[in-house]
C-alpha cells in the first residue's frame, strides 16, 4: 500500500500546471465533510478520496488534515494524505504525518515530504492557518495497545513505538523491559533500550539478571551485558555464572562472558574453571577461554592445571580438545600421556588428536589404544592408525582384524589392510573369510581372497563353500573359487552344484565350475579317456562327462553312442541322455535308435526319449499355469526340437501370453529355432506386441535372425553358385558344383554339362556326381567310359557299381572306417536317396572325424527333405568343431529349410 501511496503522491507532484480547475460555484463538499464523520471506514476513505476535487478549498484542505491526525483506519489516513497532496498547500501536515504518523507504510510511502517535518515535533504542531493547537500524539494510539491482554498485540504495538524518536515511546519500553508478563515483551523492549541508555541500563540488566523469573529474560540480558561491554559486566556475569541454578544458564553467562574478550574476562573465567561446582560449567569455562584470542598465555596455564588437577573427565576432555590447536612434538607427546586416563572422553580426545601427530610418536600409544575396553577410543585408534599409515601398522591392524569384538572396528581395519599386498596379511585374511562374525566382512574377505592364489586360499574358499551359515557368502566363495584352476576348488564347487541348500548357490557353483580352468583340465583329462582302448576307462569317463553335463563334451558322448563298439558304454551314455536337453543330445537318440543293433541299448535309447516327453510335457503343463513366474521359468527350460507340440505351445506363448515377460522368453526360444517359420512368427510377434520394450526386444531378435538368413541363403542362390563355379578359385569352383546338385535346379544343368569336360579332374568328379543328383544316373557309366585318367576312372566305377547296389551294402559303407569308402558310400546316397540311410548320413555328418566328409554327408541330407535330416544339419551349424564348416553347414541348413 506504501508503495502505492508514494506513486499517487509522486504524480499528484508532478502533475500538469494546466489542469483543468473546478469552477467556484461547483465547489461544494459539504455532502463529503459529512461523510467524513461516518462510522465506517471505508465511507470515510471514500469521501477522503472525493475531496481532492476540490483544489483550494480550505474546508476541505483543515477536515483532511484533522483525518490525517486523528482517524484510527490506516488506509482512510493514506487516502486523506493523497488527497491532500492533490490539494495542495498541506506539505508541513504532510510533513508531520510522513514522521509521526503511527504506521510504518504511510510514514514511507509520505517519505517525499519527510524534509518537511525534520524540525516537528510528534506532541505539537502549528497549523499553517490557525493559531497552535494541542494535537493528539502520534503514540498515544499505540500506548493504549500496550495494556492489551493478548501478548502478540502489545508486542507488536512495543514494537512499532520503538521506531519512534519520541522521549515518550522510550518511557513506555523502558517500563515494558521490567513489568510486562511476557517474557519475549520483556526481552524485545530490553533490546530496544540497550542502544539508547547504554551505560544507563546497568539497573535495568542488573535488575533483570538477579530478579526476572524467566530464565529467557536473563539469558538475553547476559547478551545485552556483553554487548555494552560496561565496567562491571565481568563480575555481573561471573555472579550469575555461579548463582545461576539451571545448568543452561550457568553455560549462557560463561559463553557471554568470552563475547567480553578482556583480561577480567579471562580471569573471571579461570576462577570458574578452578571452583565452579558444576562440571558442564567448568567445561564450558575451559571450552570459551580457550577461544579467547588474547589470552592464549593465561588460558595455557589455567588449561594445565585443569588437566592435572580436575576431577571431572568432561571437563579433562574439554580441556584436550581447547589444546588441539597446539602443535609439534612437544604438544603430541604430552597428549600421548593422557592416552591412559581413567575418563572415556578424555581418551577418545586424545586419540583423535594423535591422528595429527607424527607417526613415531603417535603410533605407540595407538597401538595400546587399540585394546581400550571402550569401543569408541579402539574404534578412534583404529581409524587414527589407518591415516597414519596401515603398512606401519599392519601387526596391530590384524590383531585388531583377527581379535577385535566389534563388527565396525575389523570393518575399519580391514578397509586399511586392503590397500597392502594381501600376501602380507593372508593368514588374517583367511581367519576373517572363514570365522568372522559379520556375513559382509566375510563376503569382502571372500573376494579379497581371488589375489592370493595359494592352496590354503583354496581350502578357505572350500570351507566358507561348505559351512558358511550365509547364502550370500557361500554365492561370493562359488564365484570365486571358478577363478582357480586347482583340482581342489573344482571338486569344492561341484559338492556345492550338488548338494548346497539354497538353489541360486546350486546355480552359480554349476556355472562357476563349468567356466572354471580346473573343469577345463579335468574335461580334457576325461574326454582323452573316451577312446582309450580299454572299455572300463571309456565307460568310467562317460560316466564321468555325463554326471558334468558340460555342453562341449556332448560330441564326445553322442560319439561313443553310435560307434563304440562296448554295449554298456552306449547304453550308459543314452541313460544320461534322458536328462539332457539339447538339440544334438535329441538327434543323437533318434540316430541310434535307428542304427543300433543291440537290444538293451535300443530300450534304454527308448526311455531315455520318454523321459524327454514327459520333461516336454510337465513344462507343457507348467506353461498353462496362472504364475507369471513358472510360465516363464517353463518358457526358459524349453529347447530347439522337431517336436510340433513343443513348437506350437512356444509361439501360442510368444503371441497371446498376458504377461510380457513370458512372451520375450518365448520370442528368446523361437529366435533359436534360427528358419523360415522363425522370421516370420518374430515378425507376425514384433507388429502385434503392445509392450513397448518386449516389442523393442523381439524386433532386435527378428532382424538378426532375418540378417543371417539372408547372408546364408544369398551364399547358396544360383546366381552365386554360378558365378563362384566360373571364376573363383579351384577348391571353391568344386564345392559350388557340389552345392549346385544339392540345390537341383534345371537351370544349372547346361554349365555343369560344361565343366564335367573340364581339365581338373576333381572338378569334373564334382560336376558328373552334380547332374547324376538331377537324374541323369548314366551319365556316371557315360563318365566313366570316357575318362581318360585311370584313378578318376576307377573311382567312377567303384561309384556307379555302390550306387546300383543294395541299401545295406552302402549302409556297410558308410559304417567302413576307411574314409574313401565312407566318402564313396556319401556319394551314392547322394546320387541315390535312401532313406534307409538317412540314420546312418546323419551319424556321419555330426560324428565322423575328416570335416570333408561331415560335409559331403550334410550336403546329402539336404536332398532327403526327412525333419531328421534337416534337424541334423541344422545341428552340425551349432555344434561342429570347426568354426569354417559351420559357416558351410548353416548355409546348407537354409538351403534345407528353403526346400522343405
């Protein structure tokens, strides 16, 4: 409102000398005159604001001027103002009020006229066009709030008449210091006065110290006492420092005696740190002399005999806390005396002081504070020795390690010890791993434990795997030990793959052993056994690899079971087999159940595949359950199979499931079935997903796949084939025309005619062996009666005499351990499809051990259009040792795909 009232005035200031004027016979206010005395405010401040028309009218210049003076409302008061101001002729009334007037908006916003009023004074006033009146006092409005029974009105009221300068104002707060009831009344008028009286106010402070019942009112006159800095506020203060009966009290006359910062300051404090009865008093004497800039010589020797003499430890401990700020040599050493003091506070001081000290001189008392009964001073010395230095210390910190009773003090002194060589400390370490008492300080000693690669690190870890009480430390110890390639941490995790009792230690044990450099070791051991010579080793070792379930040795196992010529060998492995989920693992038993000739090895492949159905089926089962969690864990324990019932319940699940968890599980399983049903279910999931991540995930999935199978299929078109068969290399040239008959098209029939003429004779084996795959079976005589070259002709009629001759002698042939006539039998079935033989191509592609003929056996299958066929060509792309023929066996996989 002030700032209001300024900007009217400021305008009615500068305001036009040309505007219009009210002509005299319009100048008639009575009605407004009479408004003036109305009972309502706001009537009176509307009629106050109606009056300014009236320019030079005296009437209503002297009735805004008494409103000015007398009306209680603020606002009809700033309202009579502005309309002076229009008025004119009124700057000394304005003058008078921009000083006295009562509110402090209206005295501000009147500022512009306050040069008016510097020599008025607020109980007179002459009145420009009378004769001097007696005005009522600007103060007399507030006075009579000041016997107001509510306590926030009479201090608001002391408080605006202390902005007054009236003599008048400061007897009423002077009276208000002494005898209102409320205390913050009190307080408030004894800091208006101090300023004014000075040193005239020493009754009124000593009053208030030795009389007043508030404790508030007291303390506040320790400050004001302070502030005067008056000749006797030392004595003042130390009286009431001593007479005081409340603790807090004593405190605040101590601390307002070092605001005096003097000599008698000083010496009123060291009497009080020599006698005072009160401990928190003689602490607080000791802590506020000890600040005291000037007298650092007088506190020095009050502080020394405090220490020596004072019974109290409190107070001891203050007065060590006072000396932190001494330094040197001297200093530290005559703290390290006081290590041993009978009070805890004093010790903890000193302790945490000794951490500033050199290291030969604080060290040694460290050390014995160390083993203190407190564990506030061990956990100070602890934290103190570790900044000192722990490579100093490192026979304290680990009896502090390995003793200590309090989990948060090993926790500081293994935090040091971890920045040294674990080897100096190992024998700690490993106590801490194996018989701490807080499951985090064993699981950080458990992970320190991966640089000290020892044996007694690997039996710690092996007991922590097999006692611990926590599952987390046992997670941490499993983890761990897959770093070693000890026997010993290998066999550790494989007891806990096996028999811990929580599952997620169970997990991380399999993985760590499966991943760790003593499985390697061992795996390699056993998978030299399997074609050891003697078949109790080989049955030992499969045994061995099947209780391991290692992926990489299911080669291995899936090769004893179709060639080893011991019975129980195959029948051990296809009794493992039963609980192996795998892709190869499924093609392995449908391969020797078609195979074998031995009974019990076909019943046991029997079970085996039904234990594998009733797995399917229990997870068929657990995929239609209402928990979100074991659809997923269902979804999870799924793999790639030619079963239409796993396949179908996998894409019902990655189309239509509630939750998205389950449908990104089941895009992750179909994304492995890696063919054209794949892409196209991904695709059909990633336009239909309102998930927005799930969507986000299964896209990522669908263009990778969509990616590699166009590399692949773009490998094996005939346009590619073509072009490699005229102008790549040699070896290249001869697999293209391979590829080519297994991809069957006529339009290939002209160029490879062509290059069965060629000069290489490999090249013209391939190309002849190509047309015979499109049905030209004469042309294999027609080759043969034609070769000039007697090897290639007599492999021609060695082909063409296999091919005319009956199933079982080319399924001799591919069972022959000599490699040609493996080769040659390939050929013929490739020439010859019989599905009598398609078993037996499929245990060549994935087992036999020259990768040509693995290769020419998968590109044989191709042409068999048999879901076995594909499936174990799409195998071999996984699993085949050599990285290279993979690569081939994945193109030759779509190529299947594509045909089927």
């Amino acid at each position: 409102m002030h700032a209001a009232l300024a900007a009217l005035i400021a305008s009615t200031l500068y305001a036009s000398s040309a505007e219009a004027q009210v002509p005299r016979f319009e100048q008639t206010p009575d009605n407004d005159l009479a408004d003036l005395r109305s009972t309502r405010p706001a009537k009176r401040r509307a009629a106050a604001a109606r009056l300014a028309r009236y320019r030079g009218n005296s009437a209503a210049r002297n009735a805004l001027s008494s409103v000015l003076l007398e009306d209680p409302s603020n606002k009809v008061r700033q309202s009579a103002a502005i309309a002076l101001a229009r008025i004119g002729g009124a700057q000394r009334m304005l003058g008078y009020a921009a000083v006295c007037d009562p509110d402090p908006g209206t005295r501000r916003g009147l500022a512009a006229y306050k040069r008016h009023g510097r020599a008025v004074r607020c109980d007179r006033h002459t009145h420009p066009r009378g004769p001097t009146v007696t005005l009522p006092r600007a103060e007399a409005q507030l006075v009579s709030y000041l016997g107001h029974p509510r306590s926030g009105t009479r201090l608001r009221a002391l408080r605006r008449l202390a902005r007054m300068n009236s003599a008048m104002a400061r007897r009423y707060v002077w009276a208000m210091a002494t005898k209102d009831p409320y205390h913050q009344c009190r307080i408030d008028a004894m800091n208006v006065v101090a300023p004014i009286y000075k040193r005239k106010m020493k009754p009124l402070l000593r009053y208030a110290i030795t009389s007043d019942p508030d404790a508030r009112v007291r303390k506040a006159a320790y400050k004001v006492l302070a502030y005067l800095h008056l000749s006797r506020s030392s004595i003042l203060l130390g009286q009431a420092a001593r007479n005081e009966g409340d603790a807090a009290m004593q405190v605040a006359a101590i601390e307002a005696l070092g605001k005096l910062g003097n000599q008698r300051a000083a010496v009123a404090l060291g009497r009080l740190c020599d006698d005072h009865k009160n401990a928190d008093a003689r602490a607080a004497a000791v802590r506020v002399l000890a600040s005291l800039k000037g007298q650092r010589r007088y506190a020095a020797a009050v502080l020394a005999r405090v220490l020596s003499k004072d019974r109290s430890g409190k107070v001891r401990a203050a007065a060590m806390r006072a000396l932190a700020s001494r330094r040197g040599r001297g200093a530290c050493a005559a703290r390290a005396q006081r290590v041993n003091d009978p009070d805890v506070e004093v010790r903890i001081t000193v302790v945490r002081q000794l951490d500033g000290c050199p290291g030969s001189v604080a060290r040694g008392p460290l050390s014995r504070a160390v083993r203190d009964a407190d564990r506030r001073v061990r956990k100070a010395a602890v934290k103190a020795l570790v900044k000192l230095g722990p490579q100093r210390a490192l026979s304290t910190l680990v009896s502090v390690l390995s003793k200590d009773s309090e989990a948060a003090i090993r926790w500081i002194a293994f935090d040091g010890l971890r920045t040294i060589n674990v080897r100096k400390w190992r024998d700690a370490l490993v106590d801490a791993a194996r018989t701490d008492n807080d499951p985090k300080l064993r699981e950080a000693a458990v992970r320190m434990l991966t640089g000290l690669r020892t044996h007694q690190a690997v039996a710690a870890l092996g007991a922590v795997l097999a006692k611990d009480r926590q599952a987390s430390v046992r997670l941490i110890a499993a983890k761990t030990l897959g770093r070693y390639s000890e026997e010993a941490a290998y066999k550790a995790l494989q007891r806990a793959a096996s028999g811990d009792s929580d599952a997620r230690v169970r997990k991380i044990a399999q993985r760590a052993a499966a991943r760790s450099p003593a499985q390697r070791a061992y795996v390699n051991a056993l998978l030299a056994q399997t074609i050891s010579s003697s078949s109790s080793t080989r049955l030992r070792a499969a045994t061995q690899l099947c209780a391991l379930q290692v992926p990489r040795t299911y080669r291995a196992l899936v090769r004893l079971l179709w060639v080893d010529g011991d019975a129980s060998v195959r029948t051990a492995v296809a009794r493992c087999f039963g609980e192996i989920d795998s892709p190869l693992v499924d093609v392995a038993l449908s391969v020797a159940h078609g195979t074998d000739s031995d009974g019990g090895v076909i019943r046991t492949v029997e079970i085996a595949q039904r234990q594998r159905v009733a797995r399917l089926n229990k997870h068929l089962t657990e995929l239609r359950s209402t928990n979100a969690a074991q659809r997923v864990a269902a979804v999870k324990a799924m793999v790639p199979s030619p079963s239409r019932k796993l396949r179908g319940a996998l894409e019902q699940a990655m189309l239509k499931d509630r939750d998205p968890l389950v449908r990104r599980a089941a895009a992750s399983r179909i994304y492995r079935f890696a063919d054209a049903r794949a892409i196209r279910k991904l695709m059909l999931a990633s336009q239909n997903e309102q998930h927005a991540a799930t969507r986000t995930f299964v896209l990522g999935l669908y263009n990778d796949l969509r990616r590699r199978w166009a590399s692949a299929k773009r490998a094996v078109t005939l346009t590619t084939l073509t072009r490699e068969l005229s102008s790549a290399p040699l070896k290249r040239q001869i697999e293209a025309a391979k590829t080519l008959g297994a991809l069957r098209d006529r339009r290939a029939f002209a160029i490879l005619h062509k290059y069965a003429r060629s000069t290489d004779r490999e090249l013209r084996y391939a190309a002849v062996i190509a047309l015979a795959t499109f049905g030209d079976v004469q042309i294999i005589s027609k080759a043969a009666r034609d070769e000039k070259d007697p090897l290639l002709k007599k492999r021609l009629i060695q082909l063409n005499y296999l091919r005319r001759a009956k199933p079982d002698k080319i399924i001799a042939a591919l069972g022959s351990s000599n490699r040609d006539e493996v080769l040659r039998a390939v050929e013929a079935s490739t020439i010859r499809q019989v599905d009598k033989a398609m078993p037996h191509l499929a245990k060549v592609a994935l087992s036999h051990l020259d990768k040509h003929v693995r290769r020419a056996a998968a590109r044989a299958l191709v042409l068999y259009e048999k879901s076995l066929a594909y499936w174990t060509v799409r195998v071999g792309s996984s699993h085949d040792a050599s990285k290279k023929l993979r690569r081939a066996l994945w193109g030759l996989a779509v190529l299947a795909d594509s045909a089927t």
